[in-house]
C-alpha cells in the first residue's frame, strides 16, 4: 500500500487528493494501455505491408520498383 493510501485510510489526507491521486494513475495505466495498443498495431501494419510487397514482387516486379521509386521522390504524383 502506498503512503497517499495509508495517508487517506488514516484519515490525514483530504478524501478528494486521494480521489485525484486515484484518477491520475488511472490516466497513466490508460495511456500505457493505448500506448502498447498503438504498438501493436504499427507493428501488424508493418507485417501487411512487409506481405503485400511480398505478394505484389511475385506477381509483377515492376510495381515494387515503381512504388519504391514513389517513395523515394515523393514530388511524383502517382497517376
């Protein structure tokens, strides 16, 4: 137990900073939660993309090199 919760147990803290206590380390474990979700995700997102190249150089080689090239010099509006 911690001492902001020892503190409110026995009465020498005021019931709304342990309130406020409480809602702020809820806040952080929500924001680590969405945070390693977010992760997550890129992670899956980079996987989809790492296939479909896969996929598209087996089928047609040339379309990997022309995305490539768009990435390379995004200036190139691709039509």
């Amino acid at each position: 137990m911690s001492s902001e919760q020892m503190g409110i147990m026995n009465g020498s803290m005021p019931p709304h900073l342990g309130r406020n206590i409480w809602a702020t380390s809820k806040l952080q474990e929500d924001f680590r939660l969405r945070k390693r979700a977010i992760r997550e995700f890129t992670q899956a997102l980079l996987i989809i993309e790492n296939y479909l190249r896969q996929y598209i150089d087996a089928v047609n080689p040339s379309v990997v090199a022309s995305l490539t090239e768009t990435e390379v010099h995004p200036q190139h509006s691709v039509c």
